[in-house]
C-alpha cells in the first residue's frame, strides 16, 4: 500500500467485516457502543501495523461522532457503518483558512428547502473512498468565520468530486486529496447540528476523538519502531566480531531513549483518557497536549530508530523508513503542533482561544 500510493481498501473491508465501523455507534443502531479509550487502543495496535489505515479509521470514528450528535439526521449512515457498509470522514478543511479548519470561508444558500454547497475542501482523507462527508460551511446569511454548519453528503450525488490526487511523503494511503462540492444540493434534513452550531459541534464534539486518536496513531508508530530496532539490534550481526549489533551501547542506548519515549507516551495519553472520562477544569487543556505531545515523541523515537539502524533503514530493508515518514504527518496535520502550541499557551495565559 505505502509502496503504490494506494488505499488500503482491504483492510477497511477487513474493520467493516468484523464491525469494527460501528465501534463507537450506540448499540441501537447495531454498533458496539465502545468509548474513547477502547478507541484508541484500537487505533494504537492498527498503526503499529499501518499509520495510513488508522488514520482512515480515526476520520471515520470523528465522522460517526457527528452522527451521533445528531441521529434523526444520519441515522441509515449508522446502520450501514454497523453492518460495514459505510465509511465516514470529514471534509473541513479549506484553502482559504487552511489549517484553521474551524472558519470554512465557504458558505452554504439556501434554495428551495434543500441547501447548495459549493465548497474546495483542501484535505480530505478517504476522499473519493468514503461513503459519507461530514462538510463545514458557513451558515446561510451568516457573517462570523465560526457561524458554521455541517451536513452529511453522500457518496455519488451530484456535485462531489475529487479534485486532485495525493502523493504524499507519509501516510500515503490514508487518500487525503482536495474535493469539491460544486452546486451540490441536499436536504436541509441532513444538518449535523443545530442552527450555525457547526464550531460548537466540532470542538466539543470531534476534536477530543480527534486529538486523542491522532496521539494513539502517534504511540502506535513509536511502538513499531521502536520494535523494528529491537529485531534489528538483536538479529543483526558484527560477524568479524562473533556478536550482535546490541553489543554496542550506543545503540543500547538510543533503543532506551525509543523505549522511554514510547512509554511516556502511552502514559501520557492514558493520563488524558481518564480526565476526559471525569471531566475537570484541566481536561480541555489536556486535550490539546494530547495530539502535539504525542506527535513530537513519534518524531524523536523514529528518529533514534532510524539512527539505530543505520543503512538498512535507510534503504527500506525495515519498517522504520515508512515510520519515519508517517511519523511525521501529525505534526503538520490540523490542528498543527505550531497551533496547538499557541492554543496552550493561550489557555494558560488566560486569553481567548478564537
């Protein structure tokens, strides 16, 4: 998949098969009624094996917590996602606000009892794969960049395409590619949220799952390279020396530095887990560590491993080289670390967010 570009379509089939899509859907609509944390463990062992097949099923999760939010609206996109027939994601980001994912500078009309989109969505992963968009919009006659709206398009009705490819240096499967929405009329009965409360549903909605899936990606990619290093350094050998490449300590000593790392952020995130859980006065502000910790510890374990290895993970002999790249797709990925560092500090200082 990594090597062609491709999407991983036999692994999300494999997750719909077994009813992993409806994982967090209420049990009514015939999912498992799962929470976050079972979420991210989940997404945690998928990245250890593909990072661009977590994150096609993070979108989903963050999509299907939009359904949630609003059931008379996408109530067939549950079942269908329970049974395996339905892959959601979202479709926020815009060009012209681009990582402000929050302040879509399209705006919806509205025509007829119908609402017309005609929105560029910059990034959109499963983009032309999925069976449901979540899109942003700004209200009907609304002025604020944040009085917005969301409503869920369907796969296949007039208007939706994909406008460009994606060749990506990592997560090169997730098909993260721009769309558009040209005149592309839906029932006003598809509205995700109530009147111009698309900004409140998508942060206090979406942007936990999001956040504390993006940091379980994260620990999953530092796990898997820090395990490749480990099978490196005990396999390999320094044959003119009859031992094995871990005799040397300053390679012990990087895969220490991995291990530690791996485990601070597992620590981390399970930290996060249980403020969301019993929500307090810090937990929004650990919310927003979550993903740029995360990410930045991906970076720095992947590096080591990539240290460790020498040649054989430069030259893709190993997996490190796709952990590597993929690693690093967090920290550009809205909300960026830059962002979520300004975010914090913020909220520290007491300023406002927005």
């Amino acid at each position: 998949m990594d090597a062609q570009g491709r999407f991983p379509r036999e692994a999300v089939d494999a997750l719909g098969k077994a009813g992993f899509l409806g994982l967090t859907l209420p049990a009514e609509f015939g999912g498992m009624g799962q929470g976050i944390r079972v979420t991210c463990a989940v997404l945690d062992e998928i990245a250890q094996r593909c990072a661009s097949t977590a994150m096609v099923y993070l979108m989903h999760v963050c999509g299907c917590a939009c359904y949630v939010a609003a059931p008379q609206a996408a109530g067939a996109a549950m079942r269908q996602a329970a049974s395996g027939r339905h892959l959601s994601t979202l479709a926020w980001s815009e060009k012209g606000s681009r990582s402000h994912f929050w302040a879509p500078v399209s705006q919806g009309v509205q025509e007829d009892g119908r609402v017309v989109l005609n929105a560029q969505k910059s990034w959109v992963t499963s983009a032309g794969e999925a069976d449901g968009y979540v899109v942003s919009t700004r209200t009907p006659g609304g002025s604020a960049p944040t009085d917005t709206m969301l409503y869920l398009v369907l796969k296949g009705e007039k208007g939706v395409s994909v406008s460009g490819p994606w060749s990506a240096l990592g997560l090169r499967g997730n098909a993260s590619a721009p769309m558009a929405f040209d005149h592309c009329a839906i029932p006003a009965e598809r509205a995700l949220c109530a009147p111009s409360k698309g900004f409140d549903t998508m942060l206090g909605v979406v942007l936990p799952w999001f956040q504390l899936g993006s940091a379980a990606i994260s620990a999953g990619v530092s796990e898997a390279a820090t395990a490749a290093t480990v099978a490196h350094l005990a396999g390999g050998r320094l044959e003119h020396l009859n031992s094995p490449l871990a005799s040397l300590p300053n390679l012990r000593a990087r895969l220490a530095q991995m291990r530690i790392e791996t485990d601070r952020t597992r620590a981390h995130l399970a930290s996060i887990i249980d403020a969301v859980e019993q929500p307090g006065p810090q937990t929004m502000l650990m919310v927003l560590e979550s993903k740029a910790a995360a990410a930045e510890a991906a970076v720095r374990v992947t590096d080591l491993g990539m240290q460790a290895c020498g040649g054989a993970a430069f030259s893709r002999h190993l997996s490190l080289e796709r952990n590597f790249r993929d690693a690093r797709a967090a920290t550009v990925m809205a909300p960026t670390t830059d962002v979520i560092h300004d975010f914090i500090g913020r909220a520290l200082c007491g300023m406002e967010l927005f």
